[in-house]
C-alpha cells in the first residue's frame, strides 16, 4: 500500500497530467517524488530507463510520459506517435517489472476505444470496431500500452492499472495552435478575441461533433485513488459522465473569458470533425467509489487563470 515514505515515480511530470500528480502528491504530503526531465532521462533509451530503475529501487509509478497532441498533429506525424509512446511505454513498464515494481498506474486515453462504438463507452467495447483514422496511431500505441500492462498482470502477477481519463485540460496544458486539443485551443482563441477586440471565433469542423471533458486535478486525485485501490480490473475509465458539442463548450468557454459581448462562431468545414461522439461510461469508477469534484465553470476559470500566469 502506497504511503508517505513510499519511493514513488512520475513519468512525465511536466506534462499535463504528470504534473497535476506531482501536485496532488506534494498537497497529501508526499515527499519522496521522484521526476526526471527529458535532457536529464531519456525515456525512449531502453538502457537508460533500466539503470534509472535499479539505481533508484522504486515503490509506485506513475505512467503520464507521452507523445501528444490535437488532431492536426496526430493526423500529420503519425510514425511519431507510434514510435515514440511504444518506445516510452515499453521501456517504463518492462523496467518496472524487472527490478520489482508490482504497482504501476499507466495512463492510456479514450482515443483507444473504436470511432462509431456504443455510446456511452464501457470498458468493454477496446478492440470491438475500427478507430479514428487522425489518432489511429496513438491510439494503437496506448492499446499496446494497455495489452502490456493485462499481459504483465496475467503472467507476472503484477498490480499494473491502465486508467483511461476523458479529453483533459487544465494548468499547464498545450496552447500550441496546430498541436492542441479543441478545448486549450478554444480557451487561446477566446483569449486571443478578448485582447483584439475581435467578435468572431473559428472554429474546425462544424461544432457538432460531442466530447467529454474533465478537469486534471480530477485525473491526478483518481490516480492516487486507484493506486490505492485494491481492483480486480485492468483498466477504468475516468471521466465525467457529460458531454457537450463543440459549439456549446466553445459557448461555455466564452462566457466565462468574454462576457457581455456577442460574438459569432465560424465553422471551418473542411477541417476535420473527429470522432462523432465520444462519452465514457463511468459506472466501474463509481462503484469503486471515485467520482469527479470540478465543475465545468470553475475549471474553465481556474485553466483560464493559469494560462494567463504561464503567457
């Protein structure tokens, strides 16, 4: 059971979610973290990653290390994505293995789950249909990344859980316009009106297609809770049980940053939409007991805050 003197591991601490973890850990009063940036390890060195992990003899770790991106970025650098997040994984997990970490949280995403699936999406559904072809090859590296994890589980009787968090924002996100997520790309481009005095957002696609997004204190806080837990599961969706289109986050979005203004939406309808509808079914979180805290409003507040801190 993971504790205070525990000697844990963040793989990709300056990340999105890796960092939200470091924070959650340092509040609950976990001191021996341990974090290494990218000129300091090389993730994807195979040797590297092995002489880490016996040097250091660690408790718990915590997978947040990847490749990511937006649909642009996915889409265009696709041998990248595959190569990169395989390479990372693999290393982390099988060097968790051979100096003797039996519990291990590996971050996968819910891009893994088939486009056109059942909605809302359970557990289940993994390798039931065809995936998104702009993230195809992020998501089969996750896929892997999961499959290594069950296979570790199954033959090695290690305590490896794959946790599928929802579309994720929040402090320390990428803003970058060609490689974001739609939802820090909506909070730059609201940002962006409000200083230009501007009255038109663009957005891609036609703002129809639906996404659930959670807040990332809330994925770090279900990382601790479930490296905690003791599951017979694999892996759990995490997320919030709502979704909305586009159009209403970017709605959302820009009553919160430009209030009291009109402003008009334009559709990019040669961009793509991306998976039509995507909304995880969370019932096996919740009878595990977790469930999300941050409401939508005050998580655009608090991301918003941050974005204008880090500019």
């Amino acid at each position: 059971m993971i504790n205070k003197k525990s000697k844990i591991y963040i793989a990709g601490h300056n990340g999105l979610v890796g960092s939200a973890i470091l924070r959650k850990l340092k509040d609950k009063g976990y001191r021996n973290i341990i974090y290494k940036s990218k000129k300091q390890l090389d993730l994807k060195n195979q040797a590297k990653v092995l002489n880490f992990f016996k040097k250091h003899k660690l408790d718990f770790v915590f997978i947040a290390a990847a490749k990511v991106g937006g649909i642009f970025s996915n889409n265009k650098y696709k041998a990248e994505y595959i190569f990169d997040n395989l390479s990372i994984q693999s290393n982390l997990i099988h060097s968790a293995y051979l100096t003797g970490v039996k519990d291990l949280i590996f971050l996968g995403s819910s891009c893994v789950y088939p486009r056109n699936c059942k909605q809302p999406i359970k557990e289940s559904y993994l390798l039931s249909g065809e995936l998104e072809k702009t993230n195809d090859a992020y998501a089969v590296a996750k896929i892997a990344g999961i499959k290594m994890c069950e296979s570790y589980n199954y033959q090695y009787k290690t305590n490896y859980k794959c946790l599928m968090p929802t579309n994720t924002f929040g402090p320390n996100d990428n803003y970058d316009s060609l490689n974001s997520h739609f939802f820090p790309a909506l909070i730059k481009k609201s940002h962006q009106l409000k200083l230009n005095n501007k009255n038109e957002l663009v957005i891609w696609g036609n703002g129809k297609a639906k996404r659930e997004v959670i807040y990332v204190d809330d994925v770090a806080d279900a990382c601790l809770y479930f490296m905690k837990k003791k599951i017979k599961e694999t892996i759990i969706n995490i997320g919030t049980g709502n979704d909305y289109t586009i159009k209403e986050y970017a709605n959302k979005i820009l009553q919160q940053i430009v209030p009291n203004k009109k402003i008009f939406i334009k559709y990019e309808f040669k961009k793509p939409n991306g998976t039509p509808r995507k909304v995880l079914d969370i019932s096996l979180a919740k009878m595990y007991g977790w469930r999300h805290k941050t409401k939508l409003k005050e998580a655009i507040l608090k991301t918003y805050q941050s974005f204008i801190n880090q500019k």
